[in-house]
C-alpha cells in the first residue's frame, strides 16, 4: 500500500446467516482500521467471517451487531 494515498485491502468476508454467500467485506485501511462493506443489497444478518478475524478486530467492526441485523427479504 502506498502511504501517500488512503487504501484499503479486503481482508474477510461477510457470509450471510441464511444461505452462506459472501455478502460484503471487511477492509483494512493503510490507516489500520477496518471498515465493513456491503454488497449491492445491503446490510444482511450475517453468521461468520471468512477467514475468521481476532476478537479485537471482531470488536471494532462491532462483529455481534452484524449477526444481529434483520434478515431482509429481496
């Protein structure tokens, strides 16, 4: 990553709580945070992280919310 320019890498990924697709991302920025990114529909209640991230990392992107969210019908 080029310090001169905020970037960010993906790092996980987001598997819905209801049918184990890849609903968004996590992203760690050249800043170190980390960031969630949904895919084109949304936020979705989501069951686990793929790969599995620390519990800290876990806590920043406030991990027990997301498995908390209403599941949303398309």
């Amino acid at each position: 990553m080029n310090e001169d320019n905020v970037e960010a890498v993906a790092i996980a990924n987001l598997i819905a709580a209801d049918d184990d697709s890849i609903v968004g991302w996590v992203y760690r920025w050249n800043t170190g945070a980390l960031a969630v990114r949904w895919d084109g529909h949304g936020p979705k209640r989501i069951s686990r992280l793929c790969p599995d991230l620390s519990d800290a990392e876990k806590a920043e992107i406030d991990f027990s919310s997301l498995t908390q969210l209403p599941s949303l019908v398309d």
